[in-house]
C-alpha cells in the first residue's frame, strides 16, 4: 500500500471517520490511520483507490463463493428490480423468486435418515436467522408442552452473529464483555481445538469423543429437562478455522439424540460448497433439525439469509402453532432471492461444489499443509477452501507468542501490504478464498502466504521476540 494516498483517497478517507462508524472497529484508530478505500474488483481481486491490487482470500468475507463482476447476478437483480422490486410476504401474499428458492434450497439439503428439510424461513443476514432459531426454538417446544426446555447451548469461541441473541449464542469473550451478554437462557462449552487442547498423548479421535463430552456433561449440569437445542458451526470459522475431530460430530449426534434436544447447524459460512458439499453437515454426517445460511446463497452480492427448518419443527409449528408471531420487513425479498437462485444457477453450471470436493480441494489442502514447514508454523490444516494455520514461537513444544506480541496482526498487516487479505484470529491465520480458484490462482495465494509469513519471522526476528 502506497505510504501516502492521494488528496482523492484522504478526502474519502477523512468522511469515513467523519461520518460511518464501521463494524468491529476501534474508531479512533482508525480515524489516526485511514481507511482503504475499495473501489472495484474481479474475480479474486479487489482493488482500491490507489490502483493496489489484492487477492481477496477471504472471499468479501466468507460470502463471494463465485468471485466479483458477475455480470448474471447483476442481471437478475435488475430484471428482479424492474419487474417487482420488493413486496412483502406477511398478509397473505408470496412471489415467485422467493418460492423457487425456498424449493431449490429444500432440494439441495440432502435427507440423512429422518432429517428432512422442506422449509425456508427467510431473514436478511446470519444474526437475523440466529435470531429466528431462538424464537423458533423456544416455540417449537412450547408447542411441544414442554415450555420449562428454553437453554440453548452454544460453544466458547463459536461466532453466531451480532444481535443481542447471535452474540449470545456466540462464545466469543471480547462481545460478551460489552453489554452484559450473553442474555439469560445461553450456556457454553470448549471448542474442539485438538492443537490448543489436546493432552500430551491423546489421539485427535479420543480428543473429539472427549470435547463432544463436554456437551452432554454441561445438559447434565443445566439439567436435561431444561435444555432445548445445542448450536454450533460445522468448522469454526471466525472462531479460528477449528476443524473438528473426525469423532467430534457423531458423538455430538449421539448426544443430542439421547436427550431429545434440537441441533442447529450454523451454517453461514460453511453451505453452498465451501467444504465440498451443498449443505456441510452431510461431510460430517449429523442431522440438524435447523440450519443457519447466509453469505454465500447470494454470494453476498445482496444481503440474504434464512432458516431451512427440519420437518421436525416445521411440521408442529405448522400443524399445532397457529400464527408465528416473527418475522421481517425483508423476509422473502424478491430481488435477494433472484440473486440467489442466479447465484446457485451459477455454482451449479461451474460445478463449483465438486471442483471443492475433488481434485481442486485436493490441491488446496496439499498446498495449504505444506506451509507447516515454515519456521513460524505449528500446524496448517484446511476443509474444502476454508484453511487455518497457527504461529507459534517454538513448534517442539508448542510455546505460542505471548497475546501483548500480537502476531497474527503483525502477519495480517504483511499480508495487507503486499497484496493478499488472509484474517487473523489469535495467533491463528485464516483463509477462505472464493471457489472459483484455478491451480494457478492457488500456486499464487500461496506464494503471498509463504511471502507474508518469511516478513513477520523478518520483522519478529529484528525485535528479539524470535
Ligand atoms: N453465523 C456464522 C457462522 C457466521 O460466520 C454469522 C452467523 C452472522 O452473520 P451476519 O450476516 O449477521 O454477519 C456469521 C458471520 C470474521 C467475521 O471476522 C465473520 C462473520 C461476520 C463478520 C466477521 O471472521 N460471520
């Protein structure tokens, strides 16, 4: 990034801290820095004002599945906008977009034995559609006769959105602090994170059977007559890219099946191919009774999100619930569902989801592991096109960088300045590029990693901290 922008950029640059209040931002800095300032972007890049290039490899931010400048997604939406705009769904009117993708998105969601999904409650973003789990879960069991089951346990470090309920179910420490979150009625157990714990000896399956115990010990400690539904993300994504044991879900699985508790598969981040299939609880093999989407069912080229309700609790709530008292101005928006059935058109037509599963995944991951042996690398390890490694200071035994030393921004900041975007968490470096990388597309991220990683070992090594 050039040290000093244009007078161009600075006056964007000097509105922006004027007047936008960004989302997880600590303003002030950033008023002291200025912003980026994006203008355009094509395929995996994105420009800004002072004609820098960078290869997006957070995908806008886990959503552009099939990349920028897709002039089919800009045409549905103006067909859509010309035709009928907007209209509402809740007095007893519909439209076509949003019933065509309420049964695309059905018959994308693959039945595993006695889970089955007919049905689509639709919201405008992940919090939102987080936010309809809580309601319609506490719903489902008070139609259920069984009102005194309101705790919905989620997972430390899980990110289920923003809103009073997402944070809530969310487990991520530095939200809850702001606000006195979580809002009663929310638990939380450990992450299945094998790196960070593991125990000296134990295998990563007998650590998923034990971190999937954590599950059943907290309904035992809430009490099982309490507890209505158990939340968690497929791979954690903000949370890190934690990928969990191959043991993890089954047990988790067998955990909820044993105390009749719903599951509810947040899957924002992970569905529309991300790890190589429609849906992502069909590579872990679970049966969630609702599944969180967002992002990428419009490859964020407009906000959308929903709910696929499981016939579980869909049918009570239509058979016995009479009217549900929720919803939005935007549930069901014709041009955000046109979006998305020309964005799924799309992921279907390049076959995007098995490029992920195949030889192309195939290729990431090899890629993507190898960065292990770079000095700096404990462990690298990815599902379908969503990856993470972590920095550690000494890789025998595993000493991490003290959190004051703040590497992962250190690296993230190497990768801003020399054209790559790669998140950090912690001391863990993310990335989740859009689906449409080709091989060489891959060779070139990594060779940006590999170059972002030898200038954060450069810069710990010249402050003594390596
Ligand atoms: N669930 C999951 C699993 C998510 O990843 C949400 C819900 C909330 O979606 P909305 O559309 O309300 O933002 C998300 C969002 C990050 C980051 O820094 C991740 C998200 C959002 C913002 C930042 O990795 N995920």
């Amino acid at each position: 990034m050039t040290a000093s922008p244009s007078t161009e950029t600075q006056a964007v640059q000097a509105l922006d801290s004027a007047h936008f209040l960004h989302p997880f931002t600590d303003h002030a800095a950033l008023a002291r820095k200025g912003a980026r300032v994006m203008v355009k972007a094509k395929g995996i890049y994105v420009w800004d004002t002072e004609g820098e290039r960078v290869l997006d490899a957070m995908s806008g931010l886990w959503c552009v599945n099939v990349g920028y400048g897709r002039k089919e997604l800009a045409d549905a939406a103006y067909q859509q906008m010309m035709t009928l705009p907007f209209y509402n769904a809740f007095f007893q009117t519909t439209n076509e977009p949003a019933v065509r993708l309420a049964a695309r998105l059905a018959g994308l969601a693959p039945q595993v034995g006695d889970c089955h999904f007919d049905h689509v409650f639709y919201s405008s973003s992940g919090s939102e559609s987080n936010d309809t789990n809580v309601r319609l879960v506490r719903r489902y069991w008070d139609l259920m006769g069984q009102p005194q089951r309101k705790v919905i346990i989620g997972r430390i470090n899980g990110y289920h959105g923003s809103t009073m309920a997402g944070a809530s179910l969310g487990g991520m420490a530095s939200m809850h602090e702001q606000g006195d979150l979580p809002i009663p009625g929310i638990e939380h157990i450990d992450q299945p994170y094998f790196y960070d714990k593991g125990k000296p000896g134990e295998s990563e399956d007998e650590f998923g059977l034990r971190a999937a115990g954590w599950l059943e010990a907290k309904i035992k400690e809430v009490g099982p007559q309490k507890v209505a539904a158990f939340i968690a993300e497929p791979v954690q994504g903000a949370g890190g890219v934690i990928i969990p044991p191959s043991t993890y879900w089954p047990e988790i699985q067998r955990i909820v099946d044993k105390y009749g508790i719903l599951l509810i598969s947040d899957e924002v981040i992970c569905a529309f191919g991300r790890l190589g299939h429609w849906f992502a609880y069909e590579k872990f093999g679970y049966r969630p009774d609702l599944i969180t989407f967002a992002k990428a069912v419009t490859s964020g080229y407009v906000p959308l999100g929903g709910v696929m309700v499981g016939n579980r609790v869909a049918q009570t709530l239509i058979a016995k619930g009479g009217e549900f008292n929720h919803g939005y101005t935007y549930s069901g928006h014709p041009t955000a569902c046109a979006v998305a059935l020309a964005n799924l058109d799309l992921i279907e037509r390049e076959n995007l989801v098995a490029r992920v599963k195949g030889e192309l995944g195939s290729y990431f991951s090899q890629r993507f592991s190898a960065l292990v042996e770079h000095p700096l690398v404990g462990a690298a390890q990815s599902c379908g096109f969503v990856a993470g490694l972590v920095l550690v200071k000494d890789k025998k035994s595993k000493k991490r960088f003290d959190s004051s030393v703040d590497v992962g921004m250190i690296c993230r900041r190497h990768c801003f300045d020399n054209g790559l975007i790669m998140r950090a968490v912690g001391d863990r470096m993310i990335v989740a590029p859009p689906l449409i990388m080709s091989q060489a597309d891959i060779d070139e991220l990594m060779g940006l990693i590999r170059q972002a990683l030898d200038l954060t070992l450069a810069e710990l090594k010249s402050r003594h901290l390596f």
